[in-house]
C-alpha cells in the first residue's frame, strides 16, 4: 500500500465519522463502514461484528456501550422507504470489527492502525479500574479511625462512597488529566487515571482520621 492509498483510506475513515452533537464523542455507522473494510454483503461484515461483540465482552467491556442497535431508513425507489438494521460503533468497536476482520484485505490492515489510537486509551481504561481496585483494597485506606491502633469496629473501610466524594470535591470528571469519558448513546462510563488515585490516596495520607468528613463539609457549602 503506497501513501496515495493510505492517504484516500484516512480520508474515507475520516469522512464517515459522525460527532453527537450532545456529546460531541465521534462514532461510526457500520452500514457506512461496510464498503470501507472491502465487504460486499452485509451478512458477512455483521458476522464481523458478532465476533467483535464476543472480543468486547471477553475483554470485560459492555457490549452495548460501544455497539448500539439503531434503525436506518433506505429508499426503494418510487417514494418507497424500509428500515434495516444498523450498528452505531464507537471507535474501540471500530478497533475490533477491524481485528476481527478478513487479513488479507488492505482496508482491514489500515483500519487496525487507524482505530488503534483510542483502543490504546481503552487499554488504559482497564487498567485504570483495575488500579481502582487496588486502591480499594489498601491496608492503610482502611483510614476512618482515631489511631492505626483503633479497635476493628471503629475502623472503615475505603469504598465507593468515599471514592465519589473526592471525584465530586476535586471535580475530577472534568479534568482530563484525572477522568476519561466515553459514551455511546445514554451510555456514560468514566474511568479515572493512575494520577486521580495518588491523587486520593495521598490526601487521605494528610489526614485519615478526619479527611471524609472534611469532603463532605466542603461540599454542603
């Protein structure tokens, strides 16, 4: 593949990419992606699909934030009009159908490194959460207490609440240095950065005994 047909697939790419307006996240139509990844049959491009379903599940993502079903009108001819099935796909979906896709096709090969970039930000993602948990499960967040000699039963465990006490007191979903966003449709994932939870964790060092109640003053203010 030379760089004139690498420069008029990232123009097609670039040109069926639709924006929400409510949200401003880009996505693709896979109807429209069809063609661009070389299939001539819908029935074969969905069965694609499925299987990048299955690689989104078995990764540990849901499936329908990033695959939506939606209808599309066609027109017959003659004023004649028919709804058929479509797929509205976030770029990480786009990612996948590409993985999943026929080799030998030079569509697909490009398309892997075109979607490649946000499935790194995908990758991220997981290990974000992943780091989430960790946090959770420090021994020193168990930090609602008096003393590190504090009897069980006067001791907290660190948990969700807390955790969404500090994303509401540093604002953290709108910084993009902390929270990444991803949505498709009515659905709203956030994912917070390894820096969001040194973040926490080393305000929660500055005072354990009384750092949680500290937020949720600051915040009735």
């Amino acid at each position: 593949m030379d760089k004139q047909e690498i420069s008029l697939l990232k123009s097609k790419f670039d040109e069926l990419a639709h924006v929400d307006e409510s949200t401003g996240i880009e996505f693709w139509y896979a109807r429209e992606l069809q063609a661009a990844f070389s299939y001539s049959q819908w029935r074969r491009f969905n069965e694609v699909i499925e299987k990048a379903k299955l690689s989104c599940n078995v990764s540990g993502n849901i499936v329908s934030n990033h695959f939506a079903d939606v209808g599309k009108m066609v027109d017959l001819g003659s004023g004649a009009t028919r709804e058929i099935a479509d797929v509205k796909l976030t770029r990480y979906a786009c990612y996948l159908i590409a993985q999943n896709g026929d080799p030998r096709k030079e569509e697909i090969a490009f398309a892997q490194s075109y979607f490649a970039q946000q499935t790194r930000k995908q990758e991220l993602i997981e290990e974000h959460m992943k780091n989430l948990q960790r946090l959770e499960n420090r021994d020193s967040l168990n930090f609602i207490n008096p003393a590190p000699s504090a009897p069980e039963d006067k001791r907290h465990e660190f948990n969700k609440n807390h955790f969404d006490l500090f994303v509401k007191f540093y604002n953290l979903k709108s910084n993009p240095d902390y929270c990444y966003k991803y949505e498709l449709g009515k659905h709203i994932s956030y994912s917070y950065s390894e820096k969001a939870l040194n973040l926490i964790f080393e305000e929660i060092k500055k005072d354990p005994e009384h750092i949680i109640q500290s937020l949720k003053n600051n915040i009735k203010k």
